[in-house]
C-alpha cells in the first residue's frame, strides 16, 4: 500500500503581521477603518514578526535533520513567504537545497467588501452584512467579493489531494494563515462545524504557533494524520520571543 498522507505535517501561522499592528491600533482607538496601505497580500512582517519566524526556524534546526521539514509550501502573501523563508535561513530545513513552494490555494480567506473594516466599521457602512453573518454564522456567511469559511474549505481540499499524490511519507512544512490553519485542521481531523468554530472561540491561533501532525498507520483503512500538538508556541518562549495572537481580520469578518 502506497501511503498517501506526509510521514509527518507541520502547519504554521505566519509570525506578526504589519497587519496585525494595523488591526491592533485600529481597535484600540476605535476607528472604522484599518489603517494599511497596499494589497493585503503585500503585507509584510513585523520587526517581531521576523523575529518570531527566525525563533522558530531555529527551533526547527534543533531537531536531527531527520526529522526537520523537507518540503515547504507557502501562501503567496508576502507575510507567509517571509516566514518561510526565515525558517529556511535559520537552518530549519533538511541540510539540501529546499525551494519554499507557492501554492495560492493556502492564501488568506478573502473578506471582499469588509476588507479593512473593523467590527464597528461592519456595523456601520454595511449592517445587512453584520447581521447576515449573525444570522448564518462565520462559517457559511459570504460578504460581497469574498469568502466563507466554506469557500477556503473547498480550495483547501484540492491542495490536501495535491498533498496525498506529491508527497505521500514527506516531511511537510505550510505556512499560511489563522482560517486556513483552522480550516485544514477541519479537513485533517474530519471535523464538523460546531467543533471547529469551538476550537475558533477558544483562541486565536498564535504566531508562528505549530500545529504538528504525526502519520498513523493504524488509524483507519489506509493509515491517517493524528495530532500530535496544537498552537504549539515552545520553540517561541523557549527563545525569549513574545508570542502575539492578533487576527488578521476583524473578529466581525473572520
């Protein structure tokens, strides 16, 4: 039998986000608006942000090259590939050459008309969106150009497949985004939506928090990925690096 799931499956949020700063300010002063300039997939790190994804990558580099990333796969925002790429250049990667890999399906979900609205900016300039989204919830509401946490499920499952016929008994490393590290953890555990929106409720996922996935041939007809740590933030504290849980989004859009 050909094993189809990564020998073991590492998920990480992104350290900090200029972004996240953005949002932080925005919230404390209580504006409408998020204050950012550019794409959202232009944002970059932070100066802790950088700090916390070189924290990691040397925590990464602790363990014996057997047992570090060989293949990493990014979102293409500019704050996921940074993060890659410093784990890379701290030594956190298998000792060969190992190129960070795009793939756009791990993008953050797209908020469409309330990108850059705070809470208070959704209830003001579009409150039918605020109270579609109470009436159906995160997980089904889909503002004007944007996404559900359905819609990024269903792109999610294409790039697992991708995953299964690539690379089946890897070493696998992805850095994207806080609904996309939930939203995969939906996918990989067989959850439903109540138990992902708790595991939601309970906490941000932190970051450059690690979510680690360890194969198990026993599990089921051909094997499966059983959690093994979840928001993992060790290798941060470990270091001194403070550990920042910021959402990306307004918890209204999230």
């Amino acid at each position: 039998m050909t094993q189809r799931w990564p020998d073991r499956l590492w998920v990480v949020r992104h350290g900090e986000s200029a972004g996240n700063l953005a949002r932080r300010a925005a919230m404390a002063a209580g504006r409408t608006h998020i204050d950012t300039s550019g794409r959202d997939a232009d944002v970059p790190l932070s100066a802790l942000g950088e700090r916390q994804a070189r924290a990691l990558g040397r925590w990464f580099a602790g363990l014996p090259e057997e047992e570090r990333p060989e293949v990493v796969l990014s979102s293409p925002y500019r704050r996921a590939r940074q993060t890659a790429g410093l784990i890379r250049a701290e030594g956190g990667l298998v000792a060969a050459p190992v190129d960070v890999m795009v793939d756009e399906r791990l993008r953050e979900k797209e908020f469409g008309v309330l990108d850059r609205l705070t809470t208070r900016g959704i209830a003001r300039h579009h409150p039918e969106q605020a109270e579609f989204r109470r009436v159906l919830g995160k997980f089904y509401h889909r503002p004007p150009g944007g996404e559900s946490w359905c819609d990024v499920i269903l792109r999610l499952r294409s790039a697992l497949d991708t995953l299964s016929l690539r690379h089946g008994g890897a070493r696998v490393l992805i850095v994207a985004h806080q609904v996309v590290v939930l939203c995969l953890r939906y996918l990989i555990e067989n959850l439903d939506e109540e138990a992902v929106l708790a595991i939601d409720a309970a906490g941000d996922v932190a970051n450059c928090g690690v979510s680690e996935y360890a194969f198990d041939p026993s599990r089921g007809r051909d094997g499966a990925p059983v959690l093994r740590r979840w928001n993992f933030v060790a290798p941060l504290q470990e270091q001194g690096t403070p550990v920042t849980a910021e959402a990306d989004a307004p918890m209204g859009a999230r």
